[in-house]
C-alpha cells in the first residue's frame, strides 16, 4: 500500500516538475536570446552613455541642490545664509559638491543593475521568438542603419518640440512668477 501511495505522489509531483524544467529551459532560451539582443544593439556602451548624461546632469544641478538646502534650512538666519554662500565658494565646497554628484551612475552596481533592467523589460514584453526576429532585423542593414541613426531621429524630434515648446513654457512660468510677486507685494 505505500508503495501506491508514493506511486501516486510521484505521479503528481512529475507533471509539476516537468512544467518547471520547461519554463527553466524556456527561460534559459529566452535568457540567451536577450543576451545576443543586447549585444547587437551594444546595451554596454548605451548604458555607459546613458550613465554619463545623467551624471553629467547630476553635476548641473548640484549647485541648484546646494543653494536649495540652504534657501530651505530653518536653523540658519538670512545673514547666516549669506555669509555660509561666501564659506562655500571660497572653501570648496561647491566643488566638492559638484564633484561628488551622480557618481553613483559610475559604479558597476548601475552598470550591472541597468542591464538587468532591459533583461527584465525584453523578459517581460516579448517572447523568445520575438526576440530572435528583433535581433535578427537588428543585424540587417536596414537595422544597422535604424540603429546608427535612432539616436540623432530622437534628439531631432525632441530638440524641434523644445525649440517649438520651450520658450513657450519659459514664458509662461515667467509671466506666472512675475503675478505672484506683484500680488506678494501688495
């Protein structure tokens, strides 16, 4: 009688495994067809890019950061404020700030972190198949042209939207900021 009993556990329990060693294989297919996706589109380097735009927008805004801290510290009087503003430029610490931003978009935690993001989103959006068809476009000339130019089709369509959106929005934050300080002053 046992042994029937562990018969039909077993029974049961091989379908279940079954189904789990297919979705391993399947994931382990759709794993390696992520992996020649990424290196056709070189993933590496665009991280490594992308890592640098953002660290060098971190260092744009560190001064815009520091001055904030300051404006919104609550122990400080105004005079203490403006004579820390003269401390900071001439201590450094301006510098330093400036220095240290973003640097967290260097590290090989981002690197590896930001890869695993598009293994997560291809994982998650296309099918193995899918995959393979977009790598294999990708490596046709129509594909190599499609990626050697997508970058600059981007910045043209955004840079024309802010060149047409831009001193419109200026403008009206502008106009907006001068209404608050002309009723402020009343």
């Amino acid at each position: 009688m046992r042994q029937t009993q562990r018969i039909a556990v077993l029974a049961a329990f091989v379908p279940a495994m079954m189904v789990a060693h297919h979705a391993q294989a399947q994931d382990a297919d759709k794993t390696a067809a992520i992996k020649e996706l990424l290196t056709v589109m070189q993933a590496e380097q665009a991280v490594k890019g992308q890592a640098e735009n953002w660290q060098a927008g971190a260092k744009q805004e560190a001064p815009l950061v520091l001055e904030q801290v300051l404006v919104e510290n609550k122990t400080l009087s105004d005079k203490q404020k403006q004579d820390a503003v003269e401390k900071l430029k001439k201590n450094g610490a301006v510098q330093r700030v400036v220095d240290n931003a973003g640097k967290q978009f260097a590290t090989d935690a981002f690197r590896k972190d930001a890869l695993q993001a598009h293994y997560d989103a291809f994982g998650k959006y296309y099918s193995a198949q899918e995959i393979r068809d977009l790598t294999t476009f990708l490596k046709s000339p129509t594909g190599q042209k499609f990626m050697a130019n997508q970058g600059k089709a981007t910045q043209e369509i955004w840079g024309s939207m802010m060149q047409k959106y831009g001193p419109q929005v200026g403008k009206s934050m502008r106009d907006a900021a001068e209404k608050e300080v002309t009723a402020a002053a009343k």
